[in-house]
C-alpha cells in the first residue's frame, strides 16, 4: 500500500490558499457560482484522481 502522498496533493500543499482566493476574485471565477466553487473543483480533481489510481 502507498504510504506517500500523491503528487497533485503534494502540489496543492504548496498552493497559497490566499493567492489562489485573489486570482478567483481577480477573474470572477465564481461570479455566477451558488455553492461549487473552484477550490471545491480543485480539491474535487484531487479525489478523482486518487479514487483512479
């Protein structure tokens, strides 16, 4: 069994909540959005692609 993260969780780690929060707002990634946002999306890739492996 794997003991180590995977590399897009190791990856997220080092994602700057804060910045990535500033470009969402700087680009109005969630402008129309009720209640999936991108950090929802972002993390949601996340599970999808260690529920694969």
């Amino acid at each position: 069994m794997l003991k180590d993260k995977y590399v897009f969780a190791q990856l997220v780690k080092f994602l700057d909540n804060d910045k990535f929060r500033h470009l969402v707002d700087k680009y109005d990634g969630d402008k129309y959005v009720k209640s999936y946002t991108c950090w929802n999306q972002l993390t949601y890739a996340d599970v999808q692609t260690t529920v694969k492996s």
